[in-house]
C-alpha cells in the first residue's frame, strides 16, 4: 500500500506542529466523508467516517497544555468538545448542517496552522515562536514549551 507507507513516512519525519497540521488534515477528510456517505445513505460508513473525526479531536484535545496555554488552551478544548457534541448530533439525527458547521470550524483552524494558506501541503513553518497550549506528546520534549524547542 503506497498511500499507507507514504503517510507513515510522513507522520514519522514531522515535528510536533507538522502532526497537529496532519490531524486537522484528517479530521478535515474524515468530516468531509462523513458528508459524502450522508448524502449517499451509506450509514455504517458515515458512522465509521464520524467516529474518526470524533477521535482526532480526542487526540487534539489531549495534545493542549493548559498551563502553558492558559485561555488559548482552554478554549480551544471547549471548542474541540463543542465539537464532538456536534458530530454525535450529526450521526443521531443523521443531519448534514452540524457536519457543514465542523468543516468549516476545521477548516479554519487548519488554514491557521498551515499559515493561513488555502493549499495546505508543505507550508512553510510562520507560526509564531511559540504556540501556547500544546504539548509535545509527539516527541517527548519539555511539555512546557513551544513548538521551537520541541524541534530543537
């Protein structure tokens, strides 16, 4: 499977921020399936596409640093729950505008990380020298700061 090695290649030679960048990517494609499969009366996959969404933003959620990330990380949880109670609405009632209303919340967090570019792959790196909220689960770094010393 080429995709498969492909994405693993990639997830294995990212930063912490390349990661988050990857999640939101994801859960970005899982959420836009999740329409798809909606529209298209495909239940147990819409399900399946829903169920992906829910746990990146489980990952995403996990991943804030509220100590360092003081009223950023915070909100940032509150939206990521907002979020998930979004897309358990959207798989009870089997309804699209929650799914619409996640994308485009996606959407907008991952052009922020991306830079605010609307082509997301291989940005270059312009978030500031630290973002505040996020620890380095990824790479076992001081969980306490930005993504620079994550890298260094």
């Amino acid at each position: 499977m080429i995709n498969d090695a492909y994405l693993e290649s990639k997830i294995l030679s990212s930063d912490p921020v390349g990661l988050i960048r990857l999640l939101y990517d994801a859960a970005v494609t899982a959420v836009r399936n999740a329409r798809a499969h909606l529209a298209s009366g495909e239940i147990a996959e819409r399900s399946r596409a829903i169920s992906k969404a829910m746990a990146i933003l489980t990952e995403l959620s996990g991943s804030l640093d509220h100590l360092a990330g003081g009223e950023i990380s915070r909100n940032l949880a509150r939206l990521y729950n907002y979020m998930q109670e979004r897309l358990l609405e959207a798989n009870l009632k089997q309804t699209d505008q929650p799914l619409a209303e996640i994308l485009e919340l996606l959407n907008t967090l991952a052009e922020a990380w991306h830079g605010g570019s609307d082509t997301r792959p291989e940005v270059a790196d312009q978030m500031p020298a630290s973002a505040p909220g996020w620890t380095n689960r990824f790479q076992g770094g001081n969980e306490a700061q930005g993504p620079r010393a994550w890298s260094a």
